[in-house]
C-alpha cells in the first residue's frame, strides 16, 4: 500500500518527535547514573546465588542470624559528613557541572514536547518529573569535600651566616685605627648592620677596648647579632671581677 505525500509527511512528522523523546530519555538515564549508581543495580544477582543465600538451614540447627545494617545518624550541615543508611555506591562529582547537563536536558525536554503529540507529551512530562526528582537530589546532596586549590610553597627561609673572614677584618682594622673610644663605638655600630657575628668575632672586637664599661657596650651594642649563643659563656672571660661578669651575663640573657 502506497501513501500519498500528505500521509508521508505526517508519518515523518509524528517520527520526528519520537526520535527526540528516545534521545533525551537516553540522556536523563546517563545523568541519573552520572549522580547516584542505582541501588537495583547493585541488587541483581545470580539465581542461584539469591537461593543459596536465603536457603534455610538443615534441620535441627539454628538460624543464623542477619547482620544489622548501621544505623547513620541524619546529615548535619554544620558538621561532618555522615553516609546515608543506602545499598547504593556513593560517588563524588562536580554538583555545577551536573547542574549544566541537567538544564540543558530540561531544554531539550521542553523543545520535544512542544512538537509532540498527545501520547508523547505524556512521556516528556514523566521524564520531567524523573529530571526534577534528580535535581532535587543534587541540590539537597550535602556537601562531602570542597576543593580548594593548593595553596603556593612558603617562601624559602633567607639564609643567615656570620660575617666572613675578609670583611671582618677590614672593620676589625677600621676600628682599631680610630684614637678614642666613641668613635670606637661609631664604627662598630655602623659595622653591624645587616651583619652577624659569631663568639669568637665578638671576643675579638672586645679586645680592641681597654676598659670594663666600653667592653660592656660593645656587648651590649652586638647581643642581638651573635649566631652561636651556645657559646654565650666564652665572652664572660674577657672580664676580670666577677660584678662585670654578672653584668655581662644579665645583658646576655635578655630576650
């Protein structure tokens, strides 16, 4: 049986709609699946397996028992995550990500049901309450992990060394070449910035003052250069009474 051109184009019209309901059925399962693996899924097993599970036991012995399954207490936003009491495999994915593919699902939804007919409009609004039940479930899910992009290494600790040998020694000669004590003091303070001592130095720039008083302000002026301060107790030998020794020890001890 032949049909006619406008038969032809109705039939090809009705086709149409049809083609595009199966496409966006097709994708509203793969985003179901996307979001939550079925717990049916999970359920179906072999026959034989099924009865040899639930198989009673021989006579005069007792049934064992079922275990429990845990009890999850209800989802708190303000506090940690909690697994649902669900048979189903939970998975991680992108809740905006799933969001785009679901709107863009529901448009072509609306797009098929305006040029279905009455028999298809029905199944695109049931696929459009299956689509809205998966939305609610996206929105609702709580939040299990937030990704927060690695924070940069910490910048490298700047590497602090004592003063080297030649340096040393030109500020040692330019201190020794001054007449009186305050410029002593001058160049010694101006020597110290920006470097470090170790004991050893500082026992040195002390010998080049000859009283108790200007020995302690070098001490007092380099305390906070000093690197080994394990080796603190060097620096007491450069005094002789045991008051200047104090004084010096109550300088080093200071944070």
């Amino acid at each position: 049986m032949r049909l006619g051109p406008s038969e032809l184009s109705s039939t090809q019209t009705r086709t149409l709609p049809m083609k595009s309901l199966a496409i966006a059925v097709a994708l509203l399962t793969a985003a179901t699946s996307f979001a939550q693996t079925s717990p049916q899924v999970e359920k179906q097993q072999a026959p034989d397996a099924t009865m040899e599970k639930f198989r009673p036991p021989p006579p005069g012995r007792p049934q064992p028992s079922q275990p429990s399954q845990p009890q999850y207490p209800p989802h708190n936003n303000s506090g940690p995550f909690v697994p649902p009491n669900s048979t189903g495999t939970l998975v991680v994915v992108s809740r905006e990500d799933l969001a785009q593919r679901l709107e863009r699902l529901e448009r072509l939804l609306e797009d098929i049901e305006d040029r279905a007919d009455r028999d298809s409009r029905n199944k695109v609004r049931k696929a459009q309450e299956t689509l809205e039940n998966v939305r609610r479930q996206v929105a609702d899910a709580p939040l299990l992990a937030t990704v927060m992009p690695r924070p940069p290494p910490p910048p490298p600790e700047p590497m602090v060394r004592p003063m080297g040998d030649g340096a040393f020694q030109r500020w040692y000669d330019a201190i020794a070449r001054e007449n009186f004590t305050d410029d002593k003091l001058r160049v010694l303070n101006t020597g110290l910035q920006n470097n470090y001592l170790l004991v050893s130095q500082v026992m040195r720039l002390m010998d080049r003052f000859s009283f108790n008083d200007d020995k302690i302000n070098v001490l007092r002026a380099v305390r906070s250069r000093i690197l080994d301060t394990e080796n603190n107790y060097q620096l007491y030998n450069a005094f002789t009474f045991s008051s200047d020794k104090k004084r010096a020890q109550e300088i080093l001890s200071q944070r």
